[in-house]
C-alpha cells in the first residue's frame, strides 16, 4: 500500500469517528411540551429565553414577555436560515433535545412549545403585570382557541395547513426561505443532514438553495406547497374576519387583548416578511384585519420584540425575494396565484 493510501485511509477512519462521537453527542428526540420540573438548567435570572430572529414561535414569546413587561435573559440561537445549524449544536441540545427554539427557562425549568411558554409566563408573571388571560372561564376557553389557531405544531405543520394558521405559515415562507439560501453557505446545510433528526428539512433546504429564488418555478412541489398553504390561509383569515366584526374589535375578544392577539400578531408579520400581506389584505380585502393589524402594530410590543430583533440574512432574504418577484412577473403569478 502506498503512502498516499495509508493517509487518506487515517483520515477516513478519523473522519468516521468523528461523525460517531458527534452523532452520540447530538441525539435528539421529541420532548413534551409544557414545564419540565425535572429538568434544571444553568441560570441567572429568574426567567431566560432561548430564540431565534426569524423564528415565528419566538417572535411570539417576544411579544409576551413584552407585553408583560418581564424581563428576561436573552441567549439568541441561529437557525440555518439565519446562518447555521446552532439548534443541533451539543450546547443547545442540553437545553432542549428537541433542538427547537423557543426554549422559556423559568429558574432553571425549561418550558416547551411557544403555545405553551406563553401561557405560563402569562400565569407566572410579576404581580403587577398586564392580564393577558380572562378570569371568564368562556373567554379562557375562546381565547385558548385563538391561541392554538394561530399556532404551529408537529414534525409537518404544512400537513395541517387546514388545521390552522400557524401551520399553514411554513408553506407561505417558502419563497423567503429560497430567498435566504442564497447567503447560506452549501456546508452549513449539510450538518443537517449528518444530525438533524428530521433529514427532510435540510434537503428541502438544500434543494431551495440550488433552484434560488429565481428557479423557484421551476420547482413545482414547492410551489404546491405554497398555493395550498394560501388557499387555507385565506380561510383562517376569513374566520378573523368574521370574528373580528362580531366581536366589535379593538381585539380577538373585544376589549379584552389577550394571549389570542400576541399569537396572531406574529402570523401577519410573517405575512410581510414572506411579501403576500397585500394577497390577504390587499384591494380592500378583509377590512375588519386591516385596521386589526394597524392597531397590533402600534402597539411597543411590536418594535421592542419583532422590530429590534431585524437579522441581516432575513433582511436580505426579504428584499432579495422582493426584486425577484418585481423582475419576473411569472414569478409573482407563480407565488401569489
């Protein structure tokens, strides 16, 4: 055997055991949401948050602790769309196995799922804090629905896109997602398919990156996904909109702005980063959520924990996908139906 051939077999045997130590160390596994009492964490305040820029589910939890005027540690995390695989990091998957973001730590508890972090910081805030939960038990109960129609759940949320709003927001951030892989570098994509536990996500990704936005049409999976998202969207936003005029505004329960409003605020801005605001709201469509989303976005919620936390890669994303769709007509027709 030749020199050369016992360099590149040491290297491969290192390399292989690399991937095994590294595999071992970044297990991952689906964990139950809600507060882990079981689990203690290293802190320093009373409450931290672990999230993401992009994230809609810790935009939502921004929004809460905003609105609650708690304070709170803050450890951001990258996402590959923001720039790298950080959640399947062995530093992250000690705060969260199931490597999503957001992560609530409440002395040291980790709280899982947005939906769920939400309601417990709402229940666990200071004393002198906003009520963000109706004492009425009916409100409680109609609330809770308004909650979980604006959240995403599941391994596949695009599935049941019928289900809810929330769900049907991953299939409307395809283009902005195609968008952002232009500045993702090829590598950083991989990882996820060496530890990520769901390969589908980083093979989509990567697919995005290859086509870009521009051979977005060529796609045509991906643009199914994207119009059957939109046609439910508009069915969720049919039913704001009724409410919303039963219910006489300002709110989801009329003068009352609860956990229902911090949900939904996030899934209109999602709307704006993914550029189809005016296919839900525009023309004059939807009247009733257009003033709804004007007084949302007067709120200093809004600039404190979704403004403030703008990141390059989505900014750039945004105006990229922006220009593409003003460029090429077709494209647009494609994306927008």
């Amino acid at each position: 055997m030749s020199p050369l051939w016992g360099v590149l077999f040491v290297a491969l045997g290192a390399a292989i055991g690399w991937y095994l130590w590294e595999r071992a160390h970044r297990r991952t596994r689906a964990m139950q949401p809600g507060l882990q009492s079981d689990i203690t964490l290293p802190f320093e305040d009373e409450f931290e948050l672990y999230h993401n820029a992009l994230s809609l589910c810790s935009k939502k939890v921004r929004v809460c602790m905003a609105e609650l005027g708690v304070p709170y540690k803050s450890h951001p995390i990258d996402l590959i769309e923001t720039g790298s695989y950080e959640n399947i990091g062995r530093a992250f998957l000690r705060v969260n196995p199931g490597a999503t973001v957001p992560v609530l730590v409440h002395h040291g508890h980790p709280v899982y799922e947005s939906h769920e972090q939400i309601r417990y910081a709402a229940e666990h805030a200071l004393a002198d804090s906003p009520h963000l939960i109706p004492d009425d038990p009916a409100l409680r109960e109609e609330m809770d629905h308004w909650v979980d129609l604006a959240s995403l759940s599941g391994d596949n949320p695009i599935a049941a896109a019928k289900k809810s709003a929330g769900n049907s927001v991953p299939g409307l951030t395809v283009p902005l997602f195609a968008a952002m892989m232009e500045d993702i570098p090829t590598l950083r994509v991989v990882e996820g398919l060496l530890f990520h536990r769901l390969k589908s996500r980083p093979l989509i990704f990567l697919a995005m990156k290859r086509a870009g936005i521009g051979g977005l049409r060529s796609l045509k999976p991906a643009l199914n996904v994207v119009a059957k998202c939109r046609r439910h969207m508009h069915g969720h936003l049919d039913t704001l909109e009724s409410k919303l005029e039963r219910s006489g505004g300002p709110w989801i329960l009329g003068e009352i702005f609860s956990l229902a409003d911090v949900s939904w605020v996030v899934i209109l801005e999602r709307l704006i980063e993914g550029d189809s605001l005016h296919v839900f709201l525009g023309d004059g469509k939807r009247p009733a959520v257009t003033a709804y989303w004007e007084r949302l976005k007067s709120r200093p919620s809004y600039k404190t924990a979704i403004l403030d936390h703008a990141h390059p890669t989505v900014t750039a994303g945004i105006a990229r996908l922006r220009a593409a769709k003003q460029a090429d007509p077709a494209l647009r027709a494609a994306l927008e139906g």
